[in-house]
C-alpha cells in the first residue's frame, strides 16, 4: 500500500510540474517528507538523504560558467568561430552545432539560451531553415550533454558509482555524442541541401524561405558579439579554468569541488566584474536535482523502487524491458525534466542488470540518450528558447513543425539507442 501511495505522488508531482508554473524539485521535497512520514522514515532520516555532493557539482559549476559569461569570455569564442565560416551558408549550420556542444562541453545547460539568439536571427539572414538551425542548435548541446563536467555527466556517474556499476565516462559521453551527431547530419541531408549553393552576402536584404527576419537584428546581434569579443588576460585565464576543469574531470577528480575553486580564484581576481555570476547560477536546477534525488532515496528506503524492478523483470525479457523503459523515459522527460526523468530511471535499471543479461554501460548510456535527445521538444527548455527567437511570420506553424520533429525524435530515440547500445550487449 505504502509503495502504491508513492507512486501515485510520483505521478502527482510530475503532472503537477509540468501543467503548472512550479519547479518540480520543490515539489519532490515536500513528496519526500510526507510519504516518508507514511512509510515511517524520520523527518532527520529524510533530511539526511539530501544530496550534497550533487549540490556543489550543480552550483559550481553554473557558477563559474555565469563567471564566463558575466567577463564576456563566452562572447569571445562565439566572435572567433563566427570570423571563421566568412557567410558559407552550410558552415553557419555547424558552426552553430559545434559551439552548441563546445559550450555544452564546458559545463553550461544554458548552450542553447546562449546561441539561439543570435543564431535564429542568422537563420533568418543566410536563408536557412529556421527548423534545421533550431534543431541543429539542440543536437549541438545535446550531444555533450555527458561531458565529464556538465549536470548531466557529473550526475549520472554519481549515481552509477553509487549503484556499483562500471560504466566509462568516456563511453557515457561518446555514444551519445555519435548519436546526436548521426541524427544531426540526416536532419541537414533533408532540410539544409541547398546550403551548398552561392554563399549568401551577409550585408544582403535575403529573407529566409517561409519565414521572416531582420537584417537589422543580426546586425545589432554580431556587432555587439563582436565589440564585447577582446582577448583580455582575465578572458585568457578564465578559458584556461574551465579547460582546466575538464582536464581535472577526466582524471577522476571532484568536478564540483574543483569548479568552486577555479570559480572563486576568478571572483577574487575581479570581485566587482564578477559580482553579477552570482545570479547566472542555475538555482531551478538545484532545486530540480536534489529535490528528485532526497524523494528517490525515500522511494528506494520503502522498497518502491524494488517493487518496479521487480515489476519489471516479471516481463521475461530484460531486453524487452530496457526497450519499453527507453520509450517510458522519452516520452515523459519530453514533456518533464530530463535530469529529473533520469535520476527515476536509472535506479529502475539495477534490477534489470541483476539479471544478468543486460550490459550495464549499454543500458545507462542508452537511458542517457533518450532522456536528452527529446529536448529538442517545445515544451523543454531549449525547445521553448528556439520557438521564441524564432524569426518566422507564424509562431504557432513553426510550433507545429517542432512538434513535428519532435514525434519523430521521441518514436525513434528508443529504437536508436536499444539498438545501438543494449542490443549489442545483450547477445
């Protein structure tokens, strides 16, 4: 009975989070402490499965990327990738793809927010579809969303060295990389094919095909980039922290810890610059990710989470299973929180491996992926932030093509990642 009532409030909170203007970590907080009161865990038992250590790793790392961002060094690698395509129109597409992911890389879940305001505006100059670019600008990101330094990559190996098992974050990151990648470039073959024609003349009066622009816009839009985009010594030694923390993640170092340290060495080098990176942390994902997890440990202390797992292998098939768990976690992280969705289905996996005839890497990756991949949807994040910068004559159209693609990205993920990295070890 105590399980049933946990997950009935499960499905409150994500229902609740996703129809209403309310951060879903709050929620789970206040989940956590009446249904452990129901399933008799102290209020101090409860308190004590707050997440720490995933605290520091959220808000150190936004913090030294609002650092970043505040010293104008992420306008200083966007200016210098811009200088490189010289108006070549398909090289705009993946430039804006592979900026996506460098700033992914480094340790910002906002990539997107960052980009697409310049680049739905360039979409509009150079005559690209604004889908392709959105969508390209989402692939971009998303591919390294399980950077060793990122929420995402940081987080999903806590928990999997949490749960005992041997997953490689060089693997975590990669698949998921290729995956995105593969899917970006039959995006590009069907919607950016006449991107190789006449390179178009960035100070031209072109308007995109089937939706608007404004040269004024993207003029305002370069230009400002451009005059923030000076090499300065705190510039240089801010690029050379965050490379400096990826170095540290890879060698196994606490990533969190390490960015609070690069971050409060660049507050103290420039405390008045720097005042403002204190607003750029990304508080709603703090609240997001340790409220989920303190609610997942309780579900985990009152036997829910064994309850499923059980459920679970009752199917017969584990490779069943995985693929009907990969389908569950797209569909309801397009509508939801990805991180939120993962840190649910991952403790639903251990069980499964138990088994023995699932891989475990094959199986945490492949739920990586698609709990990411269908953030391309309107109703996420970087989906809302490209419908909003959009340049097109009808919002609700383009909408309507996201969701579109989006149908598509969330029937297909699954299939993609079961078959790319469960199947193979499973036979």
């Amino acid at each position: 009975m105590v399980q049933f009532v946990s997950l009935l409030v499960l499905v409150a909170v994500f229902t609740l989070a996703t129809v209403l203007p309310v951060n879903m970590g709050i929620l789970a907080f206040v989940a956590a402490f009446v249904v452990g009161a129901i399933s008799g865990i102290s209020v101090d038992d409860v308190t004590g499965y707050f997440p720490g250590d995933t605290f520091v790793l959220v808000v150190g790392i936004t913090l030294l990327f609002g650092v970043a961002k505040v010293n104008g060094t992420i306008d200083l690698v966007v200016a210098a990738s811009l200088k490189l395509v010289r108006g070549r129109r398909w090289a705009v597409v993946w430039l804006m793809f592979a900026l996506a992911a460098v700033l992914m890389s480094l340790g910002s879940v906002l990539a997107v927010g960052m980009l697409a305001p310049i680049a739905m505006p360039i979409a509009a100059r150079y005559r690209i579809n604004p889908l392709l670019m959105g969508m390209m600008l989402s692939h971009g990101a998303l591919s390294a969303a399980f950077s060793p330094i990122t929420v995402y990559g940081a987080f999903t190996t806590g928990m999997v060295h949490d749960a005992g098992l041997d997953v490689s974050p060089l693997l975590l990151f990669a698949v998921p990389f290729g995956l995105n990648v593969l899917i970006a470039a039959v995006l590009f073959a069907v919607l950016g094919r006449d991107l190789f024609g006449r390179d178009e003349d960035v100070a031209g009066p072109a308007q995109p095909a089937g939706g608007g622009g404004s040269t004024g816009t993207l003029t305002r839009t370069r230009t400002a980039v451009v005059t923030e985009a000076r090499v300065t010594p705190l510039r240089v030694i801010t690029l050379t922290g965050m490379l400096a923390l990826l170095v540290t993640g890879a060698f196994g170092i606490d990533v969190g810890l390490a960015a609070f340290v690069i971050a409060a060495v660049l507050l103290l080098l420039a405390p008045d610059r720097h005042k403002p990176s204190a607003d750029e942390v990304a508080w709603p994902a703090v609240l997001l990710v340790c409220g989920m997890l303190s609610y997942m440990a309780v579900l985990k202390e009152n036997g829910t989470l064994a309850m499923l797992g059980e459920a679970a292998a009752a199917l017969g098939s584990p490779v069943l299973a995985a693929l009907l768990l990969c389908f569950a976690v797209a569909i309801v992280s397009a509508f939801g929180s990805s991180i939120g969705t993962l840190g649910i289905a991952l403790p639903l996996a251990v069980p499964l491996l138990d088994l023995g005839q699932l891989g475990a890497a094959g199986f945490v990756v492949a739920l990586g992926f698609c709990s990411t991949v269908v953030d391309v949807s309107p109703f996420s994040t970087n989906g809302i932030i490209v419908l909003a910068q959009a340049q097109v004559p009808d919002k609700r159209v383009f909408q309507r093509r996201m969701l579109g693609y989006s149908a598509l990205v969330v029937a297909g993920a699954p299939l993609l990642a079961w078959t790319a990295a469960i199947l193979p070890s499973a036979l």
